[in-house]
C-alpha cells in the first residue's frame, strides 16, 4: 500500500508531476503503452506511480490536453492511451480490415450476432428481393488498434452466399465472398449521417450513452448490378474521419428529401 504523500511531495508537486509525465511517455516510446491501452482509475495511478492523487492530475492534464491521453467514464473507464483517427475514404471499395492494414492499423473482430431469417420490409427492398427469401444476418463489433472503432450489422441475399454462416466471419467478408462464391463488389451506394448511441451500442463501443456515432448505411452491388448486401456501419465519431476522392472512381453524390447526403461510387 502506498504511503501518504510527504509534505516534500506536497510543496514540490510541479518538479514531481513532470517526472511522472516523462515515465509515461518513455512507457510509450519503448513500446510498453500501446494506442488504447488502459493506465487505470486515478487512485490506480496514484498508487503506481507514488503520488498524490493531486499531483497525479497535473500529469496528466497536459498529455490530455496534447491528445496523448483521454479519459473514458463508465464501469471499465479510466484513463487510456489515446487511439489514432481511421481514415475511411467513402470512394473505396475495400473491407474494413484491407483499409485498416493500408493505414497502419491492427484490427480484430468480434461476431455479436448472426441470424438466418424472412428479410424486413427494408432489407427486402434494399436487396430487390420478395419477402420468402431468406437473407443472413451477420453483427460484428470491430476493433481498431485493440479499441473499438464500430459495430456493424451486414445482411446478405442467402441464395448467393448459401453456407456463409459456416465460414469464419472474423475476417474481410469481402475477401470470403470473392474466394468463394465469386462475388466482388462492384457499385456501393451510402448514406452518411450522425446518430447516438443507444445503450447496448454504447457498451459494445466503450462510450457513453447518446454519445454521437457516424452511421453509414450501404447497399453493394456485384459486376451483374445485383444488390447482394445491406449493411449499416455504426462508428465511433471521435475515432474515424471520412475522406472522399474522386481520381479512380466514379462518384455521385445527391442530397435525400431528409436532408441526408447519399454517396454513390463505382469502380473505374
């Protein structure tokens, strides 16, 4: 147990505090603290590195305030290495997995859900399909650097992807389905807006509740201009920032009686 702080600590807390931010930015350098790792609550961190919880808080306010750190509440918050911001250009065509590799990121995923079922009214009309087909339902929740970046909820045609639910879903469902089935995106029409988070997508995200969310929803089309997935992405907005580039691909973009932007892309 640590020892009550000594009135030296007390008076000299600014020489103290500095020592405490440079032993958490050598952590970080020698690797020792990774993007998204968890230092711990504020009397966790008092209590490792031997400091007033007072003192504590003035180390750590300037790596807050430079990015370095951020503060989560909640059961599991703290205080973490801060993640770095995905880039996700809406004129790609690629998995999340292949553009998280592009920009330097691991990723990992996590199968929420899966389903084989009728499709509803919207999925119907989504994938040009009548309501006795069957479509599968697939919910994963993938990570970004070991941090959640979001939950996405797909939906496919079950006639094109018959035994998809016995495949491994931890992966690029894209690159499965050009492997096995043949199917290579072609077209994806989205549309961007902002939401918040409902309380189960809150905990599997690691934020709070109402906290903003970018929500993407996604209609892919395969080379015969089939529509063969529905999806609809849910990110975390303070970990992702969309580009867009026009320079080998074709884009449409026209603005929905609900004011929401519909961006539509096709390979060159």
């Amino acid at each position: 147990m640590r020892c009550a702080p000594s009135p030296m600590e007390e008076s000299e807390g600014g020489p103290i505090a500095e020592d405490v931010r440079r032993r958490i930015l050598s952590m970080l350098a020698q690797g020792a603290l990774r993007p998204g790792s968890r230092l711990g609550t504020e009397r966790e961190m008092a209590d490792r590195f031997e400091v007033s919880r007072s003192t504590l808080r003035s180390a750590l306010l300037p790596l807050s305030r430079a990015g370095v750190l951020e503060r989560r509440t909640g059961r599991n918050g703290g205080t973490f290495v801060r993640a770095d911001v995905v880039e996700r250009n809406a004129a790609e065509l690629a998995g999340l997995p292949a553009r998280l590799r592009s920009g330097g990121h691991t990723s990992a995923t996590r199968v929420l859900a899966t389903d084989r079922r009728p499709p509803t009214p919207a999925e119907a009309a989504a994938l040009e399909i009548g309501d006795r087909r069957e479509v599968f339902a697939i919910r994963r929740l993938r990570y970004a650097d070991g941090v959640p970046l979001s939950v996405d909820f797909s939906c496919f045609v079950a006639d094109h992807v018959v035994d998809l639910l016995e495949q491994p879903l931890g992966g690029s469902l894209y690159e499965l389905f050009a492997v096995r089935y043949g199917l290579v995106p072609a077209t994806s029409s989205e549309t961007i807006e902002v939401v918040s988070a409902s309380p189960r997508e809150a905990q599997w995200l690691g934020v709070t509740h109402r906290r903003p969310l970018v929500a993407i929803t996604r209609v892919t089309r395969d080379a015969a201009d089939r529509p063969f997935e529905y999806a609809y992405d849910l990110f975390r907005a303070d970990r992702v920032r969309l580009t867009a580039t026009t320079s080998t691909v074709t884009a449409r973009e026209r603005r929905g009686t609900d004011g929401r932007v519909e961006r539509s892309v096709s390979s060159a």
